[in-house]
C-alpha cells in the first residue's frame, strides 16, 4: 500500500463515527433490538401457539439461530468498520473477495430502508394513542367494534364521528418523522442520547403497568375465574400437544427474528462504530439479555394477563386470534377507561410502545445514512435530510393504501421473507466463505469471555439448515398464496403490484447505487501512483 493510500484510510477512519461509551452502545443496541414486538406480537404470539409451550421452539430458536446470527452481525459489522465500511455491500467485499458480493449486500441497505417506509407509520399510530389516552378522546367507547372503527377512522378506511379524515394520522406521521429525522441528524451521538433516555424509560413505564396488573386482584368477584394470575397461566401453561404443529415452530422462530433485530441490517452497521479491541461477544450477550427481559418479563406479563382479568380466557382467545393490534389498540384502551387513572396507564402503555418503536426505526434507517456518508462523502445532516425527504415521498403509499394491502404487502416480502434471506446470506458469507476459523477468530477479538466450542458447528450447520427450512416453509406455506394474491379482492390488484414495483424499484436503486459508488473507488484507485 502506498504512503498515499494509507493516509486516505487513516483518515476516512478517523472520520468515522463512533460510539462515546460502551453503556451508549449497549442501550443503542437493546433500543435497536426492543420495539413493537415485544410488548403486541409476543404475547399474542405465545397466547396462540400453545402457550408454556411456545416457549419451548422460541429458546431453541434463541440458542440456534437467535444468538448465533447475534454474534455474526456484531463479528461482520466490527470487520467492516476496520475497512471504513458501516454497510453490507463493503463488508461482504472484503469478506468474500468476488465482484458479486457488494451486490448481494445492496439487499442488507434495501431491507432495513424499506422496513422503515412502513414501521415508522405503524410507529406514529402509538404516539397519537398515547396522546389519545392523555385526553380520553377514546374514553366512552365501551365496544370492541367501536375501538374497530375508531382506529378505522383514524386511519382514513372509514369516516365517523371520531375522525372525518385522514388529517389526524398524517400530523402524527409528520410528528414521528421529524423526531427521526432529528435524532438520525445527530449521528450516533443522537442514537445514544435516545438509548440512554428511552430504555430506561421503557423498563420504568413497564414496571410501573406491571405492578398495576399484579395488583388488579379480581376486577369483577362475581367472576372470580377472570384474574391475573389466569391470565398468566393463560400464556404459560404448555400444550405440549402443539409441539408437534410447525405451525408452532415457524411462529416461534419468526419471533425470535423480529424481537432481535437479527437479518434486519442495523446490527453490522451499529457494529461498524465499534473499535477493533471491543469485545462483540459479551456486547451481543448483553443485547440478548436486555432485549428478552423486555420481551419475557414485561411484555408476556402485561397487556394478555390484563385482557384476561378484565373480559375472561375466551374473550381474550378471540382476540388474540385477531392478531398484535386487537390487543394493543382495540382490547386495552377498552382496560384502561375501567381503571382508576386510567388515563395516566393509557398514555404511559402507547407512549412506551412509541418510545420502543423509534429506537427500532431510527436504527434501520442507519445502514442507508452510512452508506450516503461512507460511500458518497455525503454529510451526516445532508444525508438525514436526503432521507428524511425519500421516505417523506414514499410513506404515502403506505399512508393512502393501507385499506388495499399496501403495507401488509411489504410486510411479507421485507418483514418475514426478506430479514431471513439476508441473514442466510450473511451466515453463508461470513461462515463458509470468509472462512469458519475466520469468522471465529473476529468474533473472539478482544473477547474477555470465549464462546462455547459448539456455538461454531451451529454457526456452520445448524444455523444455515435452519434458515433454508424456514424459507422453504414459509414460501411454501405463505409465499405462493401471497405471488398469486390469493383472497385479494380484484380492486386491490393495483395496489399490491404498485408495492411490489416500489421494494423492486429500491432494490435495484440500491444496486446502482452500489455501482456507482464501486466505480468511483476504482478510479480513485487508479489516479493514485504506485509506490
């Protein structure tokens, strides 16, 4: 290397982010991996797929691919960081030296952007509930329809006495963009103000709803069968008979990959600011443990134990059976209007959900900020704002054609089909391309603890088996049914297509933008003299 091109790469590391402290980082991190999943898609999770038992799939899940994939985002994203690469397309260059690999990793800047698009308007909807709660706009409504038709409204699918269009959404849309907007503005520094600020937040608002429903006792004694503790053993009591369901195993998993973040490519990126010397092994550990106390402990303790006491076993069953939303914005807003300061519990449950959320987005929305940054010289507030405006323009798909399937559309193909493939791609790149002991030893670098032996014949085999049985099952099982838009009214045809040419069009943006950039490192390359 010349004296020339070691100064470059001195200092376009120098230049890099990093992260002000290990605590910083670990929050960032927890906030990264804690969000919506854990406190509305977990319970519900549990609830319908056997209860005690799900847990069952769910750990060994954790143990093969949860914490595994963990160590290999941190172990990639520390090895491009040291190459001044905070994204997969860098990254898998330098791990697999062949002209493809970059290419593969444009996919690992596509999916977590295009996860943003739609999450961040997901997101909005727990701010508007939180400040919904504050001033009882929804107390009086006593009906699990009439929660229907009021989120209905509020979303624009119907107009009602609640909303008479889409007014009040959009101002929250705008609201929770801007404030990811402003943290991404800030760089790291930013995310790691958000991570000390909002985790223990999260923790705090979490203990205090779970001390309330631990002290609930019976709500109604001429019911006595309808009580937390029913409720608890309405989630934890195990049917073994549904072990034997894949169903059961699939759910388990995808679990494990939404409430860890993993193949969501925030992680490496996150990873990237770290120093060659920092331990990634106890730093995932750390992660892992802070994200499943959130997960297990308070969001399996609360919102379903809470239904339970208030409309029984059955009632809850039917509503968990509707999926995250019908528990989280239709049964307990009806909860909190039977509490007393019920008010204050509403707005502190949405506002934690909100908090959960933008921890989450601004972290998908990283990978493409560092590659505007790293690749293109983009400054950190010119590339949040650049951001800012593409997703400003592409969130109104989303916002307007979310009655015709807009969203849930890109929520298979990006949300459970997508974060799988690409962590397939890392686990093969990293494991059996760069090279098993490879891998191994970046992993172990600065490591104070080593990591069991066994850990890598899962990283090599069982991972990867998995993670190729579990997109075959799910393209089996989902996949075809949604290529053939099977059950979508012919109306919605146009929408769902319309998405599928917008993950299209970002994907092969991204390629693109891959090129270009390789094609001015290469002519940099050649206007520096040999030595």
């Amino acid at each position: 290397m010349t004296q020339h091109t070691e100064h470059t790469t001195k200092h376009e590391h120098h230049a890099r982010e990093k992260w002000g402290t290990k605590l910083g980082l670990i929050l960032a991190m927890a906030g990264n991996a804690i969000g919506l999943g854990n406190f509305l898609r977990f319970p519900v999770q549990c609830a319908n797929n056997g209860g005690g038992a799900f847990m069952i799939p769910y750990f060994i899940a954790l143990f093969l691919l949860g914490i595994p994939l963990m160590w290999v985002e941190w172990g990639i994203g520390r090895f491009g960081g040291k190459y001044g690469h905070g994204t997969t397309p860098g990254m898998f260059h330098y791990l697999w030296k062949n002209p493809v690999s970059k290419y593969l990793g444009a996919v690992g800047i596509m999916i977590p952007f295009c996860l943003v698009i739609y999450y961040t308007y997901i997101e909005s909807w727990t701010l508007a509930y939180s400040a919904f709660s504050f001033t009882g706009k929804y107390f009086g409504i006593t009906t699990h329809q009439g929660m229907i038709d009021f989120l209905g409204a509020y979303q624009g699918k119907v107009v009602n006495q609640h909303f008479n269009g889409i007014g009040t959404a959009y101002l929250f849309f705008l609201i929770t963009l801007l404030a990811n907007i402003w943290i991404l503005w800030h760089g790291t520094k930013g995310i790691e103000w958000l991570g000390k600020w909002a985790i223990p937040t999260i923790f705090i608002f979490g203990i205090i709803l779970l001390v309330r429903v631990f002290t609930l006792g019976t709500p109604n004694p001429a019911l006595p069968e309808q009580n937390v503790w029913n409720g608890l053993g309405f989630i934890w009591n195990p049917d073994f008979r549904q072990l034997g369901n894949a169903k059961v195993w699939l759910a388990a998993t995808g679990q494990i990959f939404f409430t860890l973040s993993v193949g969501f490519g925030a992680i490496q990126t996150y990873a990237s600011y770290l120093t060659p010397k920092d331990d990634v092994v106890a730093s995932g550990l750390a992660t892992v443990s802070a994200n499943e106390a959130a997960e297990v402990i308070l969001g399996g303790s609360i919102a379903i134990p809470v239904t339970v006491a208030f409309f029984g076993i059955a009632a809850t069953q039917q509503i968990a059976a509707g999926g995250s939303f019908d528990l989280g914005f239709f049964a307990l807003p009806l909860i909190f209007q039977k509490l007393p300061f019920g008010q204050f519990f509403g707005t502190i449950w949405f506002f934690l959900l909100f908090l959960a959320g933008i921890t989450s987005s601004v972290a998908m929305a990283q990978p493409i900020m560092a590659f505007l940054q790293e690749e293109f010289k983009v400054t950190r507030k010119n590339a949040a704002l650049m951001i800012g405006g593409a997703l400003f323009f592409l969130m109104h798909p989303v916002i307007f054609f979310l009655k015709h399937g807009f969203l849930d559309e890109m929520d298979f193909w990006i949300g459970t089909f997508g974060i799988v493939f690409l962590a397939l791609l890392e686990i093969i790149i990293f494991i059996w391309l760069f090279g098993a002991k490879n891998a191994w030893k970046e992993i172990h670098s600065g490591a104070l603890m080593k990591v069991p032996r066994v850990f890598l014949f899962i990283m090599k085999y069982i991972t990867p088996a998995y993670l190729i049985i579990l997109l075959g099952f799910w393209f089996y099982q989902d996949g075809l049914r949604v290529i053939t838009m099977a059950g979508v009214p012919p109306e919605n045809y146009p929408y769902i297509w319309f998405a599928r040419f917008l993950m299209i069009g970002t994907l092969i943006v991204a390629f693109v933008a891959v090129y270009i950039a390789w094609q001015k490192k290469h002519r940099i390359m050649q206007r520096i003299p040999s030595s």
